[in-house]
C-alpha cells in the first residue's frame, strides 16, 4: 500500500468518524431555540437512517477541498454534515416503495421497514430541512454573504435541476430507456450533483477567486461520472453482503446504464480515463492536492 493511499485511507476514517459523532449530537432528542418538541419516534427514524456508517465521502470532499484553499475546517465540518443529512434524505426516500422499493440499506433494514412508510418520509423530509438549517445557524461561523451561496449551490444541486430531477428521470427510465445522451444527463444530476457540491463547496467555505471554485467543481463533475460509472459496475459483478444493499436490480428493471450499453471493459477504460482527467484538474495545486487526487482514484477503483 502505498504512503498516499495509507495517508488517504486515516483522512477518511477520522472524517467519518468526526462526521458521524458531529451528525449524532445534532441528531439529539433535545429540542433547539424556537422548536416546540422533537419526537422521538421521528428522531429515532432519522438516525437510524443516517448513523448507520457508510464512507461520508461527501462530507470528506467538502473538507479536503476547503483544506486545499485554507478554509476554516469547523466550518467544512458543519457544512459536511450538513451535505450528509441532505444526502442520507435522499436514500430513505430513494428506497421507499415507490422509489426503488429496497429492503436493505449499509447492511441493515431500511427506515420505511425498520419503522413504517410515513415515518420514513417524515425523517427524509426532516433531514432534509435540517441540512439548510445547519448551514444558515449561527454554528455555522461564515460570512452571510457566503452562507447564502452555500444554500443557493445545495438548492440547485438538490432540486428538480440537480438530484431530485435526476431521480425522476431515473423513474421515467424503467418506462422508457433513455439513450447515452440521456443516461450521462441522469446520472449527473441523480449521482454528480451532491459530489460536484462537495467539491465546489469547500471553494465557497475558503471565499476563493471564481477560478478556483470551477477548477473545484470541474473535478467534483469528474468523480461524479465515476463515481455512479463504478457503482453501475459493481451492480453487476458484485454481491449484497459486500455492497450492503441489493445488487442486480438496474438489470432487472430494464433501466439503462452505460455499463450495459457498452460493456464491462469499455467502462473500466472510461474510468481510467475519468481518474486521470480529475487528477490533472488539481495538478496546479502541487502536493496539496494528494489527498483529493488520491480520493478520485479511490472512487474508480472501490470495492463497495
């Protein structure tokens, strides 16, 4: 193992894990300033369906990028947690019924099984809502001006234009598959949109010049494409003890992939090509950037 890839591996464990105790003390029973109550019926659904593991690799794209432009860390670790509580809505909903209908989820049941279907929205709304209050409270030490920015990037990244839009035409697909085109669209909004906020956004926390934000961004798009390119991948070759959820299922629904469009070797060679476009995307940056360039590489070559 290489010193980098060992250097890379301790960053994001001690994100993760600074993540995920910063996301349980605000995931807490106890009520803040201006709220009534907090159920706690609904709270146990919300952690449930967000202390539950996983990578937190959003959170730790945010952080690596705001590290690499000097931003304040405590702020890209609010910021992070903020992303994650918005991103881990997206999976209670996404498997729901009506959505993609899983049981399983990082190895254990789903909100709607571990608890009932409404309560499993109610705690994806919550997440939701929460994740621009984190952003917004006084917590949050930033600039107004910047706060808002902040906001504004996660609205368009997760509404009808970003991940929202993107799952709605992931929906439309089973119906009618879309062509490359449309796939490589999809999949941007749906996967791309979150991490091209993570990367952009530690640009953002740092207040840097318009350049670097769109280098930031740029490479955020770059391990977004490979990111779901590898997830489409391990669909088919892997298996669910080792992916935690159900694999399979793109195939059997019909839905379009560009793995299935084009085949297994034809995606490897892609996400080479993808690893290295993100990697030269920070060269500028010299041995600031080894982290970030090490996580593109991470994210073409994961196991689950």
């Amino acid at each position: 193992m290489t010193d980098a890839k060992t250097a890379f591996e301790t960053r994001l464990r001690q994100s993760a894990a600074e993540t995920g105790a910063l996301l349980s003390s605000l995931l807490s029973d106890t009520p803040l300033s201006d709220e009534m109550t907090r159920p706690a019926h609904l709270m146990a659904a919300m952690r449930h369906g967000s202390l539950n593991g996983g990578k937190r690799l959003r959170p730790f794209l945010v952080r690596e990028s705001a590290a690499l432009l000097g931003g304040p860390v405590d702020v890209a670790l609010r910021v992070g947690v903020a992303l994650e509580c918005l991103h881990c809505y997206s999976l209670i909903h996404d498997d729901l019924p009506a959505m993609d209908n899983d049981d399983l989820r990082r190895g254990q049941p789903t909100v709607h099984k571990a608890f009932d279907e409404a309560t499993a929205i109610l705690a994806g709304d919550s997440l939701l809502t929460y994740a621009f209050d984190i952003i917004a409270a006084p917590e949050t030490v930033l600039a107004d001006r910047l706060k808002t920015e902040l906001v504004l990037s996660l609205a368009r990244a997760a509404g009808p234009g970003g991940m929202a839009g993107g799952q709605a035409l992931d929906l439309a697909a089973e119906r009618s598959p879309p062509d490359e085109t449309g796939i490589t669209i999809l999949q941007a909004m749906k996967t791309g949109a979150l991490l091209r906020f993570a990367c952009e956004a530690g640009a953002i926390i740092a207040g840097s010049e318009p350049e670097h934000r769109e280098r930031l961004r740029l490479f955020g798009q770059k391990i977004g494409l490979a990111f779901q390119l590898a997830d489409d991948l391990l669909d088919l070759t892997s298996d669910a003890a080792t992916m935690g959820k159900a694999t399979g299922k793109d195939a059997g629904r019909g839905k379009g992939t560009l793995v299935a469009l084009h085949g297994i070797t034809w995606a490897e060679d892609r996400l080479d090509v993808l690893t290295k476009e993100a990697v030269e995307l920070l060269a500028p940056y010299g041995e600031k950037a080894f982290i970030l360039q090490e996580t593109a590489r991470f994210v073409a070559s994961r196991e689950n």
